[in-house]
C-alpha cells in the first residue's frame, strides 16, 4: 500500500487552526500549551514524511506548469 503525506498535512493543519481557535477564545493555558507542542511535532513529522515520499515524475523545467503551459504571445495590432 502506497503511503501518502496527505492525511499528515491535513491533520498537522486542524491541529494548528484548532489551537489558533483555542488561544483567541481564552482556553487554559496548559490545553493551548500542549496542544502547540504536539503540532510542532506534527508539522516536523508531516515534513519528514512529504520529502521522505517516493515520487517521481517524467516532468522537467521544460513542461512549466501543468495548468498554464509556456506559449508564445502574439500581440495583434490594429
């Protein structure tokens, strides 16, 4: 089964948006705390895991982005 860092990425994100919640909303000071050590440890594992993944890809500078490829612009005069 191929592992993906996705579930890492989303999970480290609410952890960090429920902790934000929690601070502008006065919670204890302990819950914030360790909630914000546990996604410190998150985020340092959701990176170890993205660039630990083994993807490749036949793509090369050459190819730009998918979504919006190199084209030559042709400027029509009037």
């Amino acid at each position: 089964m191929k592992s993906s860092p996705f579930p890492y990425v989303i999970i480290t994100t609410l952890l960090l948006i429920t902790v934000a919640i929690m601070a502008t909303l006065n919670y204890s000071f302990t819950w914030v705390f360790y909630l914000t050590v546990i996604g410190q440890i998150a985020v340092v594992l959701m990176v170890y895991k993205t660039l630990k993944e083994k993807y490749t890809t036949n793509k090369t500078f050459e190819h730009y982005y998918q979504d919006h490829p190199i084209e030559p612009f042709k400027y029509e005069q009037e």
